[in-house]
C-alpha cells in the first residue's frame, strides 16, 4: 500500500489550497476490497463553495500533475458542495478516465458512503450527505441492469475485453443481492455469491484469478467461449432480475 498511500498523501496536500470541507473514499478502498494495482481510487471531495472557474483550474491542474505518479491513471474524484450534494440527478464536477467532465453521484455511491465510507480529511459524510431514500437504491441498480448492461450484453464485440468480463459479472451480483436483500456487497464477496446465482464456474475463476492473482489464461480460444459463456449467462439472467422485481 506504499504507493496507494503516497498518491493519496500528495493529492490531499494538492487539494488543501482548496480548503475541502471533508475528502472521502468509497468504493474498493472504503469496503476493504482494495488490491493496489488493479483497484481505482474512488474519491468524493466536498468544497466550501461552488468552484469557481479558478478553481476548476486548480483541479485540472492537481490531477494533470499527478498522471505520472504510480496509480494516478486509477485515482478518481467528484468534487461537490454542503448546498449540492443533495439529489441524485445533479451532475458534479469529476476528474476520471483522465480529464475533467460532469457526472452524478450515483445511490450506489452515496449508500456506499453512508455504509462504509472512508473520512481521509474532514467531516464524515453523515454530516453533509443526504441518505438516500428508501428504494432508491434497489430501483436504481434494476435500472442500471436493465438499461444499461442488458442492451451491451448484445454486443458480441465487447465480451472479448477483461474489463467487460469482470465488470458485468460483478456488477451484476452485486445488482441482485441488492435487489433482493437490500444492502450492498463489496466486488470480493460479488465473486462468492456469482455460483450460487448460477454464473459459470470457469468465469468466476478467471475473474477471481485476475483481481486476487492466479493462473490466467490468455489464449484466443478461451477469450471466445469466455465471450460466449458470459453472454449466454448474463442475458437470462438479468431478464430474470427484472421480471421478479
């Protein structure tokens, strides 16, 4: 956690000109699933006042001087305020994937705070934060199952790539313990309930051995009907979560 921990260090000294109300983690880090080198630094820092096109700047620059740190490419942070952290559908300043944009602060995110989030600098988020309310955290990853990950489980082109494999089984079982036991459960504990939810055992091995270590293969035979095993899961199976929602 050497590099983890220093990234952090230099991006809280970064952020202090900004004088941040409170700086938390979620995510990875939060849950205590964190693995150096594979996970992302999820990060929320709430500021004093809306930022003002100086410091937009400031922030740009802190994260563009950091992208030759170690995990800094990883490192990701929404930035919001006391009077706008409320509401679900309020886009926020965010760097991430490398460059500055807008995004929500998804329910997902916000319980996962209220839960187990993580204060690096601050107030905990209990003080600033809304909670979320009930239901909106299950009707949220249904539609997130529905909307967004069903229409791509068409999409044969994708389900080559690891990221597609690992993001699609996880999220999904994380979606369906949520739905259906209405908590939320860490990407460690995704891969132990994916048997029991009927994923394929090979899938979930090599999901496991990529985020934890282990033998991977890599051959092109087995990148196909990886592909194939994960499509042929995934589709029924979320069809099945929405129709018993």
């Amino acid at each position: 956690m050497q590099q983890t921990d220093a990234l952090l260090d230099r991006f809280l000294a970064g952020l202090a000109p900004l004088s941040p109300v409170a700086v938390w983690a979620h995510g990875s880090l939060a849950a205590g699933d964190y693995v150096e080198g594979r996970s992302d630094l999820d990060m929320i820092a709430v500021l004093p006042h809306p930022p003002s096109p100086g410091a937009v700047w400031r922030v740009a620059v802190l994260h563009n001087r950091m992208r030759a740190e170690p995990l800094a490419d990883g490192l990701h942070c929404t930035y919001l305020t006391p009077g706008t952290a409320a509401g679900a559908e309020r886009r926020h300043l965010t760097w991430a994937h490398e460059r500055l944009f807008r995004r929500t602060v998804t329910p997902v995110t916000r319980t996962e705070l209220h839960t187990f989030g993580r204060v690096l600098r601050g107030a905990p988020p209990a003080g600033v934060l809304p909670p979320v309310p009930d239901g909106e955290l299950a009707a949220y990853v249904m539609r997130d199952q529905r909307d967004y990950w069903r229409p791509y489980v068409d999409r044969t082109d994708l389900w080559t790539r690891d990221i597609w494999v690992d993001l699609g089984v996880v999220t999904f079982a994380r979606a369906a313990v949520t739905v259906r036991e209405g908590r939320l459960i860490s990407k460690r504990e995704a891969l132990e309930v994916l048997p029991g939810l009927g994923a394929p055992g090979e899938v979930v091995a090599d999901v496991r051995a990529r985020r934890y270590g282990g033998t991977v293969a890599t051959d092109e035979g087995w990148i196909r009907r990886r592909a194939e095993l994960v499509r042929g899961y995934l589709g029924p199976a979320i069809d099945a979560l929405v129709a018993g929602s």
